[in-house]
C-alpha cells in the first residue's frame, strides 16, 4: 500500500529460543545441537561434541558450516563420504540463498554471500543457479576420524519464525551405527 513502510527483514539473533534450550537439556544420550538459518551452532551437547567437534571456539564467518564448507573444504567435507559433497554443496547454497533472501543483502547471509562468491568458484557456480530451500536431510552418513562412518537420522525441530532449528542426530537401536554413538557419547572427547 502506499505511504506505509516495507516490513522489517527478520531479525538474526545468536541468541537460542529458550524452548528450545529446554529440549536440548533434555538430550543428554544422543548428539543435538541448536543452529541458525547461516548453518552456525549457537549450543550444542556433549554428545554432539563428541561427534562434531566443539562449535564453541569458532569466530566470525568462521561460525557459519555454510561458510566453512566453501572456504575449508579439506577440514569441513572430510565428515562426510566424498560421494555426498555435491548434494551437500547444493544444500548449503540452497538454504544459504533462502536466508539471504530473508534477511537482505546487509546482514550476516549478505556478508558471507560476497566472501564466498570471491573465494570460492564452486560456490560461485552454484549460487548462479539460484535454488532455494531449507531443509535437512533425514538420514546421513557422518564419518568419525576414529570409528569410521556412522549413519545417522536427522530430525530437525524449527522455532516458529523458522530462525532455529534443534537438530538432533540417532541411529536405529540395536545397529552398529548406534553402537559407535553410545560409544562416542560414553568416551566424550576423549580419544577412542
């Protein structure tokens, strides 16, 4: 309508939806971790550690899995089997673009689009064919550096402005693949 102001953008916030942090205080025997639209782990449980590595000292764009997964590609893929890295690449520039197209050229999805779209040509590419979609695949194959692959089903839990999401990671009980999560939940950071 004329004469009214266009709507705010939505907000980014590191701050975690307190509901949110009530489940994941309830998750202490499988990895879960709360993340931003920006893929950045805002907290994460022990268990998720164990798995994942500690979110906890990253810094600026550096905080973003989008971001380190263009950037950083030995340290980021090498979690998951190399047969995966393209659809994980589309994903990430999927759900990149549909945050950017949420939160406006300005924010934090602004700042990382330019920095990837100078340094890494795969980006580049992909971003050229502007998908959009965020979602999370509901079952993966992670690899530990120490028991190998391990499969994974992932259930994500969105806020209701869809700004975060809880995701938390199981294996079919009894299954080898729920073995090693007992084992790395048990072990923590510890060595295996």
């Amino acid at each position: 309508m004329s004469g009214h102001s266009a709507p705010d953008r939505a907000v980014f916030t590191d701050y975690v939806h307190p509901g949110m942090l009530r489940v994941l205080d309830r998750l202490d025997d499988t990895p879960a971790f709360v993340v931003s639209v920006l893929d950045e782990v805002l907290v994460q449980n022990d268990a998720a550690r164990a798995l994942l590595g500690d979110a906890s000292a990253l810094e600026g764009l550096d905080r973003s899995g989008i971001y380190r997964w263009f950037v950083y590609p030995d340290e980021e893929r090498r979690r998951y089997p190399e047969s995966a890295h393209a659809r994980h690449s589309r994903v990430h520039v999927a759900s990149l673009r549909a945050a950017y197209g949420a939160l406006g050229d300005a924010s934090r999805a602004g700042e990382i689009v330019r920095e990837l779209l100078a340094r890494s040509p795969e980006f580049a590419e992909l971003w050229a064919v502007h998908e959009v979609r965020r979602r999370f695949e509901l079952h993966k194959v992670l690899i530990h550096p120490e028991l190998g692959e391990i499969e994974v089903d992932c259930q994500a839990l969105f806020t209701e402005d869809e700004s975060q999401a809880l995701v938390v990671l199981t294996a079919a009980p009894g299954s080898e693949a729920a073995s090693k999560l007992e084992l790395i939940r048990v072990l923590g950071t510890q060595r295996v």
